[in-house]
C-alpha cells in the first residue's frame, strides 16, 4: 500500500512538472524601456510659452510616451505635466501611470496650430483651478494623442495660453 501511494506521488508530480513545462514552452516580448531624458526639441508637439522643468521619453509595447514636467507651484505630485503618446490608436486617457484623467463631460472647443482641442477649467473648493487639455492629431498611420494637466494656485488660471500656442515640432515629421 505505501508503495503504490508514493508511486501515485511520483507520477503525479511528474505529470504536474511535465505539464508546467509543456504550457510555458511560448515566449511573449514586450519591448519596455527605462525613461530616458530628452531635450526639449525633441518632443513631437513644443509648449511655446511656459517653461519645461523636465523632459522624458519612453518606449512602452507599440507606444512611445513622451512626457514634460511644467514649474509646479502647488507642489503637489502628478499635476503639471504634458503627456504625448504616439500609438496605432488616440487614446482617450492618459496612461495610468500620470495618475490623472480627463474630465468626462464635454470640453471648451479651443485651437492651436495643431487644430481642434477640448479644454475644461476646473476650480477645487480650496481656490485652486486645475487646466486639462486633450488633442489628437494624425501623421499616415501613427497617433499622437496629447494629455495636459496644470494646475495653479490662483481661481481663475491667467498663463494658460501657451495651450492656444502648442506647435508641432520638426520631430513630428517623423512619426
């Protein structure tokens, strides 16, 4: 009897063993690279008009995201930054990883040299307007989709004009 129970254990932890190995045989890539910082100039759209703390880009599946850090005199942590995602297809939020999201009712129709934008102003009980933006713009078979959210200190935000001045860059010939 105690023979045929630890054969019955071995031939199931063979069993199991094999089968494990049988259903990882398959590989899966998915191209991920470490942030690399950038030069301004090589952003797909240039915010003319406010200045850039920081610039990154970074390579994510079959995305691109570039990102840029606006001066941030609220201090706090994911607010002021310009997301730009180039992809197959727009994208209608930001990656989660920017710990923001758009608004979900319908912006301000604004434009800048890129065309159409949505824009919503949103003022916090505390007196503090929050700016988000969206765009989209399309290059042959490639999207940039592009994600703004800035925040200021005062109720109504005054230096939000630079987002009428959004410009295409030379890099986003390239697309």
């Amino acid at each position: 009897m105690q023979k045929l129970l630890f054969a019955s254990v071995a031939i199931g932890i063979t069993g199991y063993l094999t089968g494990c190995q049988m259903t990882h045989n398959q590989l899966t890539s998915l191209p991920f690279n470490d942030p690399a910082s950038i030069h301004e100039y090589q952003l797909p759209v240039f915010p003319d008009g406010i200045k850039l703390l920081t610039n990154y880009k970074q390579t994510r599946n079959q995305q691109t995201w570039f990102w840029s850090e606006l001066e941030n005199h609220t201090y706090q942590q994911g607010e002021n930054l310009i997301v730009q995602v180039v992809s197959r297809k727009p994208l209608k939020q930001p990656p989660k990883l920017f710990a923001f999201s758009l608004p979900q009712v319908q912006g301000e129709r604004r434009y800048n040299a890129i065309g159409a934008y949505q824009r919503w102003v949103i003022t916090a009980p505390n007196g503090e307007s929050c700016v988000y933006a969206q765009q989209y713009t399309r290059k042959e078979s490639r999207w940039l989709s592009i994600f703004v959210h800035y925040c200021t200190l005062a109720t109504k935000p005054k230096n939000v004009a630079w987002l009428d001045n959004l410009k295409p860059n030379f890099y986003l010939e390239g697309l």
